[in-house]
C-alpha cells in the first residue's frame, strides 16, 4: 500500500511525526508536509506565479519526507503531479492535526482542505485530529485507537467518488475515551474574533495602522445534538464523520424546480 501523508501545521510539527511512525505498519510512507504552518487554510492553493520552494529531507527511519512552502491542499497536488503522477497513493492521510477540527473548524481547516483535495482526484482520504493545539499535544490515543480505525475504513471502502473521513479525538489518554461514535459536523460560528494588539510593540507596522489577532468565541448552535461531532469529543468518544465533495442542497434545488426555475426563454 501506498500512503501519503500531509498536514498544515508543517513538517516538523510532532503529530505528523507521530502518523508517519504509525501508518509504517501498513505499508510504504510518503509525506510532503508544508514547510511552515497553514493552518486555516482550507482548500486554498497555491497559485499564479508565487514560487514554490520543495526540498527532499534526509531518510527518516518512517517514510521518505519532503517539504513544500505551499498549502497543504498544494503539498497533495505537488504528489500527485511528482512522485505519484504515474499512479496515485491508495490513500491520503491528513495530521495528525494539533487541534480540533470538528463543527465549523472542518471548513477553515486546512488537514481536512488536503483531504478534500485527495477525494476530488479520487483518492481516498482520512484527516485525523486531536482537541488540543499545544505543540507538544499527547497523540498516544490515536497510536492506540487509529490504526483500527484505519483499517476497518479502508478495507470496507465503498470507493464512492468525492467520499473523505473527518476524525477527531478528544484530549485525553487512551485509558479514558468511552467509545467511537459515527456523528455529523455540527454546526455554531466564532464570535468576537478580532483580539487588538499593542501597535506599540509591532514596530514593522506602518503609522496609522491597528493590528489584530484571530481568536474569538465559539457559539453552539441550538440545533445541535449528541451526535455533532464537536458534542462527541467533548463527551469523551471518537467522533467519525463521513464527507464529500458536492454540497448540493438536494431539497432546495427540488425547490427551486418546483418554483418553476428551469425554463427556457423565447428568444
């Protein structure tokens, strides 16, 4: 099996160090990681003529490691393109994500923007999270809990075109997850997000200009369940949750039909 690996916190960040080590037992390794932190970044890519620095690093003891300054959506087109263009990976495996991406965090997050990525060529993919952002996170759950995970979800692959897994775990040891519970991306927004900081202490900051840093508050939405997946990890289980590519609204568009919208004008 071939396996490749990305993230969007960079190469050097522990959880994809530790993914690597753990994805060795299934088969042969590859991992481009951006060489420095994307979070936040989605699907985005790196366009135009922005240049793109790539290195090979030296041979690690799990895989063959390589970095590109670029998005993680951009690190998986640069391995489809280079080392995989002949035949693509049999799986893509995003992480492991230093933090949650669970509810509205899935459409900012870059590990699940790779993903995506992976899907819309038609590979299969898993992005793999934990509930904590600390550099130095503990990631011995996921070596004890994953590669089940792994398995199962990938010999019982239903090969269903733009399909891509979103899992996420709570931050604590392995000893105290209850369970795994398959959940849906809950849903709730970030409120009171723009921290102002000292301008004072940014001197490369032009004369008149404020700064600002990204933080916020995070408001749950009514509608939510048990079963949201951000519900799931605070409850103490693994949250799994199944997407894909098209995010047609199949009953809106019934709607619009039926409200007469597909005509053809006399001309």
């Amino acid at each position: 099996m071939n396996i490749l690996i990305t993230n969007d916190d960079g190469y050097t960040a522990k959880g994809i160090h530790a993914l690597a080590e753990m994805m060795c037992q299934f088969g042969r390794v590859t991992v481009i990681a951006p060489k420095r932190h994307q979070s936040g970044m989605s699907m985005a890519v790196s366009l135009s003529q922005r240049i793109m620095a790539y290195k090979e690093l030296p041979d690690e003891k799990y895989g063959k490691w390589s970095y590109l300054d670029a998005t993680p959506a951009s690190c998986i087109k640069y391995g489809f393109n280079f080392p995989f263009l002949e035949c693509h990976p049999d799986i893509v495996i995003c992480g492991i994500n230093h933090g949650s991406n669970a509810a509205s965090a899935t459409c900012y997050s870059g590990t699940m923007g790779a993903a995506e990525e992976a899907a819309l060529n038609g590979v299969p993919a898993i992005g793999v999270s934990v509930d904590c952002s600390n550099e130095d996170a503990d990631f011995s759950a996921v070596e004890v809990f994953f590669p089940a995970i792994f398995k199962i979800l990938y010999d019982n692959s239903p090969h269903k075109y733009g399909l891509f897994y979103n899992v996420n775990f709570p931050n604590v040891p392995a000893d105290m997850i209850k369970g795994i519970r398959v959940g849906y991306q809950g849903l709730g927004k970030w409120v009171r997000e723009f921290s102002n900081l000292d301008v004072t202490l940014l001197p490369e900051l032009e004369k008149g200009e404020s700064a600002y840093a990204m933080k916020g508050d995070f408001v749950d939405d009514p509608e939510n369940t048990e079963y949201a997946d951000h519900h799931i990890i605070e409850n103490r289980f693994i949250a799994i949750v199944p997407e894909k590519l098209d995010r047609t609204d199949y009953d809106e568009r019934q709607r619009l039909i039926n409200l007469d919208f597909n005509k053809v004008f006399n001309k």
